[in-house]
C-alpha cells in the first residue's frame, strides 16, 4: 500500500467522487456496461452509430464490423487508444482503459472510455498520437490531426490543425486548444 500526504488523499477521493458520479463500475466480474454513459463531446463527427461501444469491457482485440484495425497503443498508463479506418475514409478511435487481467485470460482486458470519429484525411494530413504541449501537463495526453509537409524531414509537426485532449484520470477526450503543441513525426529518421 503506498502512503500519500492527507491532502493527495483528500484530493484522490475529490476526484474519485467526480469519476463515480459519472460511472458506476463494477469490475467483479467485469460487467459489459456502465450504469450510466457519458454525452460523448469529444468528436468531430457523428458517432451516434458507436455511442454503445463506451462502456464495453473486451479482451485483446476489439473488431468493429465494417472498419479494418489499423492499430493502437498506449498512450500513457492504463490509458490506450485503438485505431480504425472506413472504407469510406473515416478513422474510428476508441480510447480505453486497460484493467486488472481476469484470471486464467492470455489477454489485457479494457473498458471503452470514449472515441474520436475523424472525417477522411487530405493526403498531407495525418493522426499523431505522441504530442506534447507547451506546458507539460501530467494528467493528459494530446491526439492531434496534423498536416504533414511534403518532405516529411522534421522530428516534430508543428502544423496542428485540431487537437484533443485525452484526460488520464477518466479516459475522456475533449477538443484542445492547437496553441504550442507539437506532435513527433515517428517516421522521422527512416
């Protein structure tokens, strides 16, 4: 058990408060819904036809019919993001929480949190999920649409055309100011 300082306590249980009067989980034994599902805000486009993916617990991969998994990753601990793409040219992510292995699982098991839909990107635009803001903030991490150049050649996409906010306490994206942040090129160097 780690100790914190009375007021890190006082203020985990604040946040805790504010987290539960939003959800009521239970993760004995991982019920599939929550009591309650968020009004999702973080999206560009309509996600009426996913709103009842927020709130699912799955195991390992999380296949939506109709979108080809293009991946995902973590973007900080416990929260990860998965990727999608439509025929159509829309990208679906789903940002989840990863939970406590249920026993006898090979699989991480997660809770769908929230999701981006982003309409069909330009040819010199692209997703980046490891961005950073000018003023470090250790409670979020920033997704970013970004517009790339033609030459590709800098560590760091400074063109930030929209930016959400994904908070680490609760696993809920919101739209984010683009002023001072920046995305790393991971293909830089290759």
């Amino acid at each position: 058990m780690l100790l914190q300082p009375a007021a890190a306590q006082q203020d985990d249980a604040k946040d805790d408060e504010e987290f539960k009067a939003d959800y009521v989980l239970d993760f004995r034994p991982y019920r599939k819904e929550l009591s309650k599902e968020p009004a999702s805000t973080s999206t560009p486009a309509s996600t009426s036809e996913f709103k009842s993916l927020v709130g699912k617990v799955f195991e390992g991969g999380f296949p939506v019919k109709g979108w080809k998994d293009r991946g995902g990753g973590l973007l900080h601990e416990p929260v990860w993001y998965h990727r999608y793409k439509h025929e159509d040219g829309r990208h679906l992510v789903i940002i989840d929480w990863v939970l406590p292995r249920r026993e006898g699982t090979q699989q991480a098991t997660f809770l769908v949190t929230d999701m981006l839909v982003v309409p069909p990107l330009q040819k010199n635009q692209t997703l980046a999920f490891e961005c950073v803001e000018a003023s470090k903030n250790i409670t979020r991490k920033i997704i970013a649409l970004v517009r790339t150049s033609q030459q590709n050649n800098n560590k760091w996409w400074r063109d930030i055309e929209q930016a959400w906010s994904v908070s680490l306490d609760n696993g809920r994206a919101k739209p984010f100011s683009t002023k001072g942040v920046r995305c790393e090129n991971v293909g830089w160097g290759l």
